[in-house]
C-alpha cells in the first residue's frame, strides 16, 4: 500500500478532509477529539482509524460508513499504532524531573519485562503491531537516502581514543551525503550517531563536545547523568545533523542514546537486527566489538554470501589486531568470500580515517 494514503499528524488530516474524503486513508495515531464536525461531515468509508481518539458521535458515525476502528489501547506507557519514529526528546521525556527511571523509555522496558512473562496473548499482539509500524515509520523517514551502518560494542566509554575516533568517522560518513544508522545504545553506537550530529558544525564543535561527555563516562550507575550529558551538548549545539538509531528494549539496560535524529526502537531484537542491516544499502563498518558486533558480522555476510539481497555491500571491518587476532573474524569472512561476488566488497583497515576510502572503493 503507498505511504501517500497514510495520516500520521492532525496537518496532514486537515489537509485531506479539506477535500472532502477520507475514504480509503489509513490515519495512525493522530488524536481528533476536536475534529468531530470533519468527521461528522467527511466519507470515510474504507478508511482505517488507528489508535485515533475521537468523541463518541464521530466513532459512531465512522464505523457507520464501513470504517475499521482500532481504538487505542488504554494504560500502555508507548502507543503501538504510531507513525513516525520516536525522537530522543519523546523518549527521555521528564529525565530532568524526575530522572531515567520515570521516562517514557524506562516505562516501556518495565512493560515489557513484564508483559513478556505473563504469555498474554493480547501483549504480544501489541508488541508486533509496535515494530511493524515503526518499520513502516522507519522506510518512510529513510525515503530511499543510502545508509551506512556503524557497528560496535556498548561498553565504550565517553572520554576514550576509540570513542573519539568513532565520533570522527561518524562526521566523516554524514559529510559525504550517507545517512549514519547505528544499534542506537551506547558506546560506539552513540559516538557515530554524535558524529553524524555535529558535522554540520565547524571542526571544533566535536572535541568540545567530547570533553563535556566525558563527565558522564558511561550509562552507569547512572543512566540519569550520562542522558543529561548528552542532553547538554545538544542543547549547546541545537539542530545537528540526521541520523538514525535502531534500539531494542530486549537490551533493556541499555539506554538509547540521544543523538540520533530519529530513532527506532524495538521489542524484537531479531527484527532490529536484521532490520539495520538490510537498510544499510551503502555498506557496513564494523568497529572493534565483542559477540554482539560479530554476530553483526556474519548476520551480514550471509546474505551477502548468498545474494538474497541482491548484489553484496560493502564490509568494511577496523582494527587488524582486533579482527585478525584477539577475534579473528576476518579470516572467516575472507574464506566465506573468496570466488564469490562479495569477494570485492570486503576491506579490514587499520583506523576510522580509512573508512570512507574504502567503502568509496568497495561501492565502485
């Protein structure tokens, strides 16, 4: 179905039911308590209201003209019909307040931590209904822009050589026209996603900004005072550059963090994964990591290996020693290739400066 029948804000509802018609339109999430007269004198039949409040007369009348209804579902701290990704201001809502564990995104991993062992029926159904629409959400911001993946470890801390050099590539990649997408958590990820926001700034803004993260070194103990960290340098630098951040509340303890522009947060870990990856059109660069970042790796090259995506993207793993010695994943990888199409699209470098040559010479 095309994006162009969907209403995900109360402007774009306004806009169509000035027409006349809402028939056929699917309206996600957009709250029209005070649009009952529009409704009240709109063809909406065909239409499809999710999660859409609207008073009792315009429910009514709706559903009389053959309209399918999904009321909203009361006393969930997240909305499963939403239409549009989640913002680090949405997520982190009251953290200055009340601090992390009263936030929106605290609130949805405590459901979730629940609802998951309950076996409620009802709660994974809502649970689906959430990532699917926030897949939906997440190709529509996207709109067919190529898109890197950073991939890395969580438990890189604020203040180090390697979370600078991270940041570093994450400018470099966002200055070439990429759209930087991370795992969306901490550590290298939150470093590429600061990256990408800064590099609309001059040059100086980056080590400025490193040094005032690194008072809050890393999401614990406390995950209160590493968001408000990250808080501040955005509010010293507002309106940065776009990225994208796809977290998982599976990995509940760890925080999404705050510089990603849109953000795109699962309770499937699985659909995430293979989500990130299969959106990373322009390549992937795999920073130094443990299981979680090999596993990336080969979740990769699978379909690479196979084609099942089409033709392969580019691989781009940093750090020799990392990659050939401490986890030697690059001999694998290297073995998996050879004699096959994917065979030109790998590359091991030593630093973070050599990303962007390379994946400019894998995608040639």
């Amino acid at each position: 179905m095309s994006h162009d029948i969907e209403i995900e804000t109360l402007a774009e509802f306004d806009q169509v039911v000035a027409r006349g018609s809402l028939s056929g339109y699917r309206i996600q999430s957009v709250n029209l308590m005070e649009r009952t007269f529009a409704l009240l004198a709109a063809d909406t039949s065909a239409a499809v209201f999710l999660g859409c409040p609207m008073e009792p007369d315009a429910s009514a009348k709706v559903r009389a003209d053959g309209a399918l209804v999904f009321p909203p579902v009361p006393d969930l701290p997240f909305d499963p019909y939403r239409g549009l990704l989640y913002t680090p201001e949405e997520l982190f809502a009251g953290l200055d307040r009340d601090g992390y564990d009263a936030t929106p995104d605290a609130l949805a991993y405590a459901w979730f931590q629940h609802s998951r062992a309950d076996g409620d029926v009802l709660s994974s159904m809502l649970r689906s209904i959430h990532d699917d629409a926030i897949s939906d959400a997440l190709d529509e911001h996207l709109a067919g822009a190529p898109v890197v993946g950073v991939m890395g470890g969580h438990s890189m801390d604020r203040g180090g050589a390697a979370y600078a050099g991270a940041a570093r590539l994450g400018r470099a990649l966002a200055r070439t026209g990429l759209t930087v997408a991370t795992g969306g958590g901490p550590g290298a990820m939150e470093a590429a996603n600061l990256g990408a926001y800064l590099a609309p700034f001059d040059d100086g803004a980056l080590p400025e900004a490193l040094d005032l993260l690194a008072k809050a070194p890393s999401f614990t103990p406390s995950v209160t005072d590493w968001a408000e960290a990250a808080f501040a340098v955005r509010e010293r630098w507002p309106g940065g550059g776009d990225s994208i951040g796809i977290p998982t509340w599976f990995y509940g303890h760890e925080p999404p963090n705050a510089f990603a522009g849109g953000i795109a947060k699962y309770f499937a870990n699985a659909t995430r994964e293979d989500g990130l990856l299969a959106r990373s059109t322009a390549g992937v660069v795999y920073l130094p990591g443990a299981a979680g970042t090999v596993q990336e790796i080969f979740d990769n090259a699978t379909p690479n290996y196979y084609g099942s995506r089409g033709e392969p993207t580019p691989m781009v793993l940093v750090d020799r020693a990392h990659w050939t010695e401490h986890l030697p994943a690059w001999p694998l990888l290297q073995a998996l290739a050879r004699d096959r199409a994917m065979e030109t699209r790998i590359a091991l470098v030593e630093s973070v400066d050599e990303v962007p040559d390379a994946l400019a010479r894998l995608s040639s």
